[in-house]
C-alpha cells in the first residue's frame, strides 16, 4: 500500500516504459550471456542471476528515492558529488580493476562485486550542476558563474574521459544539454564547443589512445585494412543484423553470439537482439526509448524549478544519448565506443543508476510538475 501510495500521480507512461526495457534485457541477457556462462563453465543462467540481484538493488533504490524528501537529495548532492569524483580517482589506485586493458571498475576485494564510479558519477554530476545552476540563474551570463559552472563539467568529464573516454563523453553531452537549457549566450556556446574539441582532441593524442584512433579512421576509411583490424565487431553486428532479417531467427537461436560477436551480452545485445527478433525487435526498443525521452522531457518542461527542470533535462539526455551512442554503434553509424544500452544490457551499476534516475524522473513529474 506504501508503494502504490508513493507511485501515485508518477508519469506511468514512463514507469511502464522503464520496466519494459528491464523485463526485455533480462530476457536478452538470459540469449546473449549463454555462450559465456558454458565457455567458463558456470551455471547457464549466472549472468542473469547477477542482473538479478542488481535489479533488486536498483528496486530497492527506487524506493528509496521515491519515498525520501526531495530536499534530501537537493541537500546531500553537495557531497555526493565530490564523493563520486573521488572514486573516480581511485581508479588510478591499486583499487582499480583492469578489464581489456581499461580500468574502470573499482575492485574493494572484501566483497565480490565490481563497482563502476562512473555510472554514479553521471547522476551526481548531473544533479550538482542543477543545483548550482538553479542559484545562479540570473547571473549565468556573467564570467565567473559561467567559469564555475565550466569548471563543474571538467571536474565531472577530465578524470573519466582517461579511464573510459565514451562515458565521459556521454556526461558532457548530458551537462552541456543543461547549460544549454540555463541559457547561454553564444560566445559562451562556442566557447564550450572549442574547449570540447581541444579537448578530445589532446586525449586522442596520447599515444595509449592509438586504438580509438583506429577505430575512428577504420569507420571513416573505405581502407578494408583498417576494417578488418580495427572494425571487427562492427562487421559482426552488421552479420547479426542481416540474419535477423525482418522477423528474426527467435529467441535463443542467434548464431553471432557464439565466436563471432565479442561482448554480446553487454556492448552488442542489441545486435543480439536483432538478429534474434529482427526489424520488428529493434524497433519496439526504439520507439521505446523515444517514449522515454519523450516523457522525460515533458516532465523538465512542466517542471515548476530550475533545478528539477534542469535535473530532467539532464537525465533524460544522459539515458537517451547513451541508447543512441549504443544502438549507433551496433548498426555501424558510429565507432565503435564501448557504451552499453540502458536499462538491457548486462552491468549491475549501469542498471541501478539507470533506474535510480527514472526514480528522480519520476519523483519530479509527482511533486515538482504542474
């Protein structure tokens, strides 16, 4: 009775949403993870027990923000944020967890899960520049609130954008959304602009981002060497979207994620997903995140406060622009970036922040909407 008293009046449109693209990840996860549970000799569903956990997890922190006062987060976001910034640093410590050669997990060893700082690190980021924002407003145009508010995105994107470079991409996207919301004028838009490619620019630079490079001339290249060294997996999604066809080959059935299609329960599910319920699948997903967005920015443009307004706005553009970056990917309209589809594929942080911030959505569109 409590819980249904706490969803009362939410956008049930974007709840139902939400819950939807859960239940079709667990299912695509169950298909996609097969082949790696039996190459390790692990139970058949053990990926998807571990999304199960993390799912009641993400329940549990659902609750939790819809029950909790919003001024609670609006208070505590002040130290969450520097909180989060400094697990980023960790990575840089012993404490850091290389996979592929990247490390982006933080490994604490006294417990068996693996924690990613940078799924918190969107939320918190975006929920501090909210709130500075949302006090500043009305001095936005003005050297030094702009200069803060700048110096808020580069301690948000700088640290991560070394460890793991499309996530640190995809924050700034989400706190630039936000700025552009505030209202910028356009010498500061254009100055935002040049920052952000003298920037990437620097970090591709380095030799240790050789393989982004790569990636990045193989998909702009009609050279077969660099596809065929660098463009690997996204040679094999194209494969899983051809077999997928119009109606797909049926659920379990997908040949690609044997040996082919490397990660295919988390980076490329959603090639999974059209091989296994072709056109008709990828499309439902779509349109499912355009019902998502959609709803998401309804809710920022009926939102009675800057700070939900730009809170809204924020996470909505952080959840929508991942799905792009990812489902972009998986059809080879872009690099080849590492991102992961929100909500269905399979990483326990990834998920629990994701739903934490449909909480957030949906905890405006209760209290904080017209």
């Amino acid at each position: 009775m409590k819980l249904k008293r706490d969803i009362k009046d939410v956008d049930l449109v974007l709840l139902i949403t939400m819950i939807l693209l859960i239940v079709i990840g667990l299912i695509a996860v169950t298909s996609a993870s097969f082949p790696t549970a039996k190459k390790y000799n692990l139970n058949s569903f053990h990926y998807l027990i571990r999304q199960g956990v993390f799912l009641i997890l993400g329940i549990i922190a659902f609750i939790f923000i819809m029950r909790v006062p919003r001024s609670v987060i609006y208070k505590n976001i002040t130290w969450l944020f520097p909180f989060s910034v400094v697990l980023i640093l960790l990575l840089w410590t012993p404490l850091g967890s290389s996979t592929k050669g990247q490390a982006r997990w933080l490994d604490f060893r006294v417990i068996p899960i693996k924690f990613q700082p940078s799924d918190l690190l969107k939320l918190t980021s975006i929920l501090y520049l909210s709130k500075y924002l949302s006090r500043n407003i009305y001095s936005l145009r003005e050297a030094k609130t702009f200069l803060i508010a700048v110096a808020i995105m580069g301690i948000s994107v700088v640290p991560i954008m070394i460890k793991d470079f499309s996530t640190a991409v995809v924050i700034g996207v989400a706190l630039f959304a936000i700025l552009l919301a505030a209202g910028i004028d356009k010498k500061q838009f254009l100055f935002l602009v040049v920052m952000g490619i003298i920037f990437i620019w620097l970090i591709l630079k380095d030799p240790e981002n050789e393989f982004r490079i790569k990636r990045i001339l193989g998909f702009v290249s009609d050279s077969t060497n660099y596809q065929s060294s660098s463009l690997y997996q996204a040679r094999q999604s194209l494969y899983a979207f051809a077999l997928g066809g119009y109606s797909g080959v049926g659920l379990f059935r997908s040949r690609q994620k044997y040996t082919n299609l490397p990660e295919a329960y988390t980076d490329f599910i959603f090639s999974v997903i059209a091989e296994e319920f072709g056109f008709i699948g990828t499309l439902i997903i779509i349109l499912l995140f355009i019902i998502y967005i959609y709803r998401g920015f309804m809710i920022a443009f009926k939102a009675t406060n800057y700070f939900d307004k730009f809170t809204a706005i924020g996470m909505t553009t952080y959840v929508g622009i991942q799905a792009f970056f990812n489902m972009g990917v998986c059809a080879k309209l872009l690099p080849v970036t590492g991102i992961t589809l929100p909500f269905i594929s399979y990483g326990g942080t990834a998920l629990v922040m994701a739903i934490a911030s449909t909480a957030i959505l949906l905890k405006i569109s209760k209290e904080g909407t017209i």
